[in-house]
C-alpha cells in the first residue's frame, strides 16, 4: 500500500512518477475575474447595458442637427451659434475622453460609467429647459463631459466581459455597429420628435433611458479595474483640451472675423503651440494621456486617421443635408430627418455584417468597401443645385450610410487589438476620441462652408462639402491598404506575443 505525502508539491510529485502520462492534480484554483466567471445571458446583457447608453451617446451627437433651425427660431442663434450647440458636446467629449478611460481603470468602470450616466441626464434636464442660446451651449458641454465617461468605458467593460477572443471581437462588431447606427439615426429621431413636439424634447428624450441604463447597470454589470491602473495626466489633459478648442473655433469663427484677422491668425498659433507642447510633454512622461510611441505603429495609426475621416464624412453630410433642405428646398424637420432614412438603412444593414466580416477575414475587406461607398456617395452631390433630383439625393444619403456602416467595426477592432486587455479603457478612449474630433471638425467645416449662404446660394455653397465627403472615402482607401489582413481571432501563440510586446 502506498501511502500519499502529506504535502501537496511531494503528492504532484509522486502522482506524476506512478502516472506519467496523468495531468497534475489542480492545485487551490487563483480567483478570477469576475468577469470571466459570467454566464453566456450575463454577458449579453452587460452588451446590452453598454449599447443602451452607446446608443444615447451617439444619438445626441447628431440628433440636434435636424432641430437646428427650430433651436435657432426659438433662441435667435445665427449659423456659427448653432456649430457651438453642436461641437460645445463633441470637444469636451473629445477632450475627456481618454481620462475618462484612465479614471474608469483606476477607481472601476462601473462606477465611472454609473457617473457618466448621471451627469449626462441632469445636463439633458438643463438642455430641455435652457433659456437662452449661452445656458444651452453650456448645458450641452456638460452632457459632452458626462458622455466621456461612458463611451470607453462602455467599450471596456465589454472586452473585459467577454474572455473568448472570438466572441469579444462578435461583442466589438455590435459594439460599434449600435454606437454608428445611433448616430446615423439621429435625424430621423430628431425629425419625429419635432413632428409633433418642440425642439426641447430632443433632450427630454434622454431622461427615460438614462434611467434605465442606470438601474440595469446596477443590477448586471460586474466591477472591473485595470491589474495596474495608469496615473493622470493632468498637463497633457489641459494641452489636448486647448488644442482641441483652438482647432474648431478657428474652423467656426474663422469665415466671421476673416482668416487672416489677428484673432484667426492668433488662433492658428496657439494652436501650433499647443500641438507642439502637447508632443514634447508627451514624449517625456512616463505614463502619457497619449503615447506618441502609438502612432508609431501603421495599424494603430491609421485605425485612428480613418476614424477622424468617417466622422468627417458623416457629419458633413448630415449637417449640408438639414440646411440643403430645410432652407433651400422648404422641408419641414420631419422631412429632412426621413430624408436621411436610406443613410440609417445602410448602416443598419452593414453594420453588423461589417462586424462578422471582420471576425472571418480581418479589417480590410470592410474598410475597402467603406472607403468605395463613401467616395461614390460624396461625389453624387459634387454638382449639387436647388434642383437636384430627390431620387439622387437619396442615393447619395443610402452610399454614405453603407460607407459609414463598413467602416466602424473594424477600426474600432484595430484599435482595441493594437493595446493589450488591460488597457482596453485607453484603446477605446482613443477611437472614439478620434471620432468625436471628426464629427467636431465636420460640423465646423460644413458650417463654415454655409455660414451666411442665402436659400438660393446654400446648394452651390455646400458643394466643396461633398468634395470632402468623397475625399474621406479616398482616405479610408488609403487607411485599409496598411490595415492586418489576418482575421480577428489570432491563434493564440501570436495573440499572446502581440499583447507581450
């Protein structure tokens, strides 16, 4: 009779002399992750958790656009007035975005995210009741600020959710999908909204959803923490926020006060200074807002190029369609918002299927057909007049939503897979503050262009606005030829040596 040590080492020590062939018994078990532990109806609810508030999110970053005019109307703004409505959310949301990630790995991402919801729905509260044009801007930066905290929060609470390489990169494809399809559907909804309300209820609307996201969260999602939280940066915060600000209010105020006044030129300087100071602090902290080292690397790099130029395009394009419309051709908002349901379709469409191409064969083939649908769908309105036909118009809307619903899932994956899992906060961070930067710099371009344009002249006005529609599509091109090609689901050998190095 054998007797068995005593001692657990000497007893796998013994068990593989007896058995060779037998695997050693489990030692104690290391805790895990509690989100590893999620049952399969867990983690999709936490998905759907996260899309709710993605979907809000994304909604209010172009729902107003169609509201424009009647916000206009009710609080005497003028064309430059209502780009600040507009980008006064997008800047701050950009701006904070990648603290937000870093404070979400520090102190937990529920509880950031939890944050991020309250906030944005007591801004929302001040939006609706806003007085005058100056409370409504102001209201609007603090919805931007509650927004930063859930948009890469949200991203990764997902990631960390979802341990399966293969599943995470399907739960990204969703991800992204629901996040383009709000934005995208933001002037239909603003459009019904207005049908029968004013234009205060395109923040009412937010209440009843941020509650809900609220108490869901609650209830079904887990609290993670990065194993080693990033410090703050609070001297390259205050650099991107300036730099960002000096950038789309020359774009805004620049066509007003003249490009080559003192105030634009000053304007152009501190901007350089900033970009400037921003690299140089950068470089040399030890824990970066932004790693310039990053943008070393191609994939990285151009997964953030190309998410600035979707957003260019989409915003451009939403933003020249409500004025186009309402102004030159008389629409009503209900209209206008229909108008763009082709768009909305094709992201709807292509988003997820987008999201399944880029599990099978990897980023590119989905970034080739979104940069081909934007190029087409921006150059159909290069010749644009008063006249132009509606059948045409609503062709060109439906290629842009294709283009728009091809591009977001495989830059968003890109960009999450070019960071290991620990830093997924950062990664998301860093997209999606590049696609709020393009939808900052669509709004101010596109206003620009039109600013002080007359109902007849708005048409020929817009036209260098669908040039750059098409040219973000040539750009997209450009970005999927240094994309991987290999599929979202490495074999784990590379995986893991990716994440290593």
């Amino acid at each position: 009779m054998t007797t068995t040590p005593a001692d657990p080492n000497a007893r796998r020590s013994a068990l593989r002399k007896t058995h060779p062939t037998a695997p050693p018994p489990p030692g104690p078990p290391s805790p895990p992750a509690r989100s590893a532990g999620l049952s399969a109806r867990r983690r999709r609810t936490v998905l759907a958790v996260c899309c709710l508030s993605m979907f809000v999110v994304g909604l209010d970053t172009t729902v107003v656009n169609v509201g424009l005019p009647a916000i206009g109307r009710g609080l005497g703004v003028d064309t430059r007035g209502l780009e600040w409505v507009v980008d006064a959310y997008t800047l701050v949301l950009a701006a904070l975005l990648i603290s937000s990630g870093a404070l979400a790995d520090r102190f937990g991402r529920r509880r950031v995210f939890q944050c991020g919801l309250a906030v944005f729905g007591a801004a929302s509260l001040l939006c609706a009741l806003a007085p005058s044009a100056g409370v409504l801007v102001a209201a609007r930066a603090l919805q931007g600020a509650g927004a930063s905290m859930l948009s890469p929060v949200a991203l990764a609470i997902v990631v960390n959710a979802m341990p399966d390489p293969k599943e995470r990169a399907r739960a990204i494809g969703v991800w992204a999908s629901v996040f383009g399809l709000s934005m995208a559907a933001g002037p239909v909804t603003g459009g019904m909204l207005l049908a029968g309300l004013d234009w205060r209820a395109l923040f009412w609307v937010n209440v009843p959803v941020v509650v809900a996201a609220l108490l869901l969260s609650a209830v079904f999602v887990p609290e993670s923490r990065a194993p080693r939280a990033r410090r703050l940066d609070p001297p390259g915060q205050v650099l991107l926020a300036l730099l960002l600000a000096l950038v789309v209010g020359v774009l805004i105020e620049g066509p007003r006060v003249g490009w080559t006044s003192p105030a634009a030129l000053a304007g152009c300087a501190g901007a350089v200074a900033a970009a400037a100071g921003f690299v140089r602090v950068e470089s040399r902290r030890p824990e970066p807002l932004v790693d310039p080292r990053l943008f070393a690397r191609p994939v990285f790099s151009g997964a953030v190029v190309g998410a600035v130029a979707v957003f260019v395009a989409l915003n451009t394009a939403l933003l020249l369609n409500t004025l186009y419309l309402q102004h030159t051709r008389g629409w009503t908002p209900l209209a206008a918002g229909a108008a763009t349901l082709p768009l909305a379709l094709g992201a709807t469409v292509c988003a997820p299927w987008s999201g399944r191409m880029v599990g099978r064969a990897g980023p590119r083939p989905p970034l080739l057909l979104a940069g081909a649908f934007l190029t087409a769908g921006g150059l159909c309105l290069v010749r644009l007049t008063p006249h132009t036909s509606v059948v045409l118009l609503l062709a060109a809307y439906g290629l842009v939503g294709v283009g728009f619903g091809f591009a977001n899932a495989p830059i968003t994956h890109t960009a999450v897979e070019g960071l290991p899992p620990a830093r997924a906060g950062v990664a998301g961070a860093i997209t999606s503050t590049a696609r709020q930067l393009g939808a900052a710099l669509g709004i101010a371009l596109a206003g620009g262009l039109v600013a002080g344009a007359g109902p007849a002249d708005l048409a020929r006005a817009a036209r260098p606005g669908w040039t750059v529609v098409a040219a973000c599509g040539v750009l997209l091109l450009a970005v999927a030829r240094v994309s991987r090609s290999e599929g979202a689901a490495p074999a784990p050998g590379r995986a893991t040596a990716r994440r290593e190095g």
